[in-house]
C-alpha cells in the first residue's frame, strides 16, 4: 500500500500542476471537459504506476526474503548490533574518520558456507574475538568458513585490502559447478548466480565442442548431448562433459574433437570455463588481468587434477601476442 499510495500522491500533484497551469493560460478551456475525455487515459497511466511500483516491491521482497533465508541479513544486523554497542564508529567518507568502512559476504550456492569479511579502516586497534564469537553462534542454512578483517585505509571508496587478518577459520571457501571444485577468495572474480552461471558455461561448452546445431538453439540449449565427445568418460570434472547438468535432449549434434587443438579463455577469472574445455582439449591457455584469481585459477585446476591448463597474469591486450603458442579456439568473456 505504500508504493500505491506514493504512485497516486506523485500523479495527482502532477494532475495539480497541469490544471494550475490551465487556470493561469489566457486560453478559455472547458477543464470540465478535458477532464472527463481524459479521464480512461488518466486512470491508465495511474494504473501502469501503480502496477510497475508493485512488481518493484514483489521483487525486493523475494529478495530479502532470500537474503535473509541466506544469512547474509543475520550477519549484517549483528555486526551492526555489536558496532553500536562497543561504540564502535562507522567510517566517514568525506572527512576520512572512523573505523566500519565495509561488509563483504560470500556464500556458496551448493553448500551454503559462508565467507564473512570485515573491511575497517586502521584508526583503532579493536579486539573482534567477542565478534566471532558471535557470528559462529548465528543459526545458518550452512556454515561459517572463515572471518577477516581487510584492512584498507585507502582515500577511495573501494574495497582492497592493505593487509587482511584471518580472524577465525580460512580465507576461502569452495564452490562447485558442472562437477568441478573452485575455490573462492574474498577478491576472486566468481559468478554470484551459481545455477546462472552452470547455464552460461554449459552453453560456452556446447559452442566450442559444436554440440549445438545453429538452425535450432532453441532446442540445443537443453543440452543432454546423444554423442560422447572425446575423453568424455574418464576426464576430470565429469558432469561438467556429458550435458547432465542442463536437463534435455538435443538429438542433432555435431561433435569437435579437441584432443589435439589450443583453446584460449582470455579474461578467464578464476579458470571456470578453461577448466570445463581442459578435459577434451590438448591444452588451454587462460589470460587474466587480476593477480589473486590467477593463483585461484592454478589451484582450481591442481584440486580438478587438470594438467594442462597454464593461466598468465597480464592485460590481454599486451599479453597475447607474448604467448607462443597460438590458438584453435578463442572463448571471450571480457568485463562488462
């Protein structure tokens, strides 16, 4: 009722507006009439308002909903609850002050662990063991896989970390996709939508193997592919390679044997999709600018016991063409 009331308030002050102008013209206007023929057009475009704010406000509330189901609003209000009772101040933006500057929270989707990530500025030396404490006593669908401190006395408003404290636990936790084990840091670039993101590099695959038929995607896109590609049955990360996870049947394909050919995935995060190629492929080469998830992706691929995968720290653009080796296939998937 609150979105409806304010969509009405906002249209009637306009419809205010309109007639004041009206009154004050030197043109003689029936405002009886206008009225009255508008009126149907009026009510619509009242209407609209009132239904676009109402799909708004189903939408955010499907989404605290689901925030809260998660954790992450628990975790949220503790901290919040403990700041205030240990005076502790948040951190002021335009004159620089204070100490709370940031709450970083990362759950997996499979499990629900959970990475909590305390970002303060340096300007007080405060004990958190009460703190951790605390959050581990919180009721949670998973668990608690470790609580950090990142310490950031930077000007700008961003989260990097000057130095970061394990505080309890570790700095990672581990997330699967398409049968594949990814470890996740605080920093790691990773999609948020974990079944969104199964979707997305499930498709990437079919491209590259040539299981999708191009004059019918629609049906492709289902994915339980009736060919086995190469190295399909033994290969490290094994639901990633046979189509389970898209859930249909696409009868007509044409399979790629990439047993011998060099994939590149530039701007390849923490190795997602070079590692769901690496199995069928000779070699993949994936390029990313952000030092951590490069040593993310190294380990992913030793966890998947996957060895030929080589990922390069660096800028695309001036890496590539350092790189020997040149490739049968290129998978894009550049920040937006």
């Amino acid at each position: 009722m609150v979105f409806i009331n304010l969509a009405l308030s906002v249209s009637v002050v306009f419809l205010m507006r309109y007639v004041q102008n009206l009154l004050n013209s030197d043109v003689k206007i029936n405002l009886v009439e206008i009225v009255t023929q508008n009126k149907d057009a009026i009510t619509s475009r009242l209407m609209m308002n009132v239904n676009s704010l109402d799909i708004t406000a189903n939408k955010l509330s499907d989404r605290l909903k689901a925030e809260e189901s998660s954790g992450k609003l628990k975790t949220q209000d503790l901290i919040e609850q403990y700041a205030k009772e240990n005076n502790i101040p948040y951190y002021h933006k335009r004159d620089h002050q204070g100490v709370l500057r940031h709450l970083l929270v990362r759950r997996a989707e499979v499990s629900g662990d959970m990475l909590v990530a305390l970002v303060t500025s340096t300007q007080q030396e405060i004990d958190y063991s009460e703190l951790v404490s605390r959050l581990l006593a919180l009721p949670l669908e998973g668990q608690i896989t470790g609580i950090l401190q990142i310490c950031n006395d930077s000007l700008g408003d961003v989260v990097q970390s000057d130095e970061t404290k394990i505080l309890y636990g570790k700095d990672w936790f581990e997330e699967k996709v398409l049968g594949l084990t990814f470890k996740i840091s605080p920093f790691s670039f990773f999609q948020t939508n974990t079944s969104g993101a199964e979707v997305l590099y499930q498709r990437a695959r079919e491209y590259v193997l040539g299981e999708i038929n191009i004059g019918n995607v629609g049906e492709a896109s289902n994915g339980n592919m009736t060919e086995n590609t190469p190295g399909e049955e033994n290969a490290p990360g094994g639901d990633a390679l046979n189509g389970k996870a898209s859930g249909g049947n696409a009868t007509e394909t044409h399979a790629v044997d990439l047993h011998d050919k060099v994939v590149f995935d530039l701007y390849s995060g923490t190795g997602t999709i070079a590692q769901l190629i690496a199995p069928v492929a000779r070699k993949v080469i994936g390029v990313e600018i952000v030092e951590e998830a490069v040593e993310a992706a190294k380990e992913n691929a030793a966890l998947n016991g996957l060895d030929n995968c080589e990922f390069i720290a660096g800028d695309v653009l001036k890496v590539i063409d350092d790189i020997e080796e040149k490739p049968d296939y290129i998978i894009l998937d550049p920040p937006r």
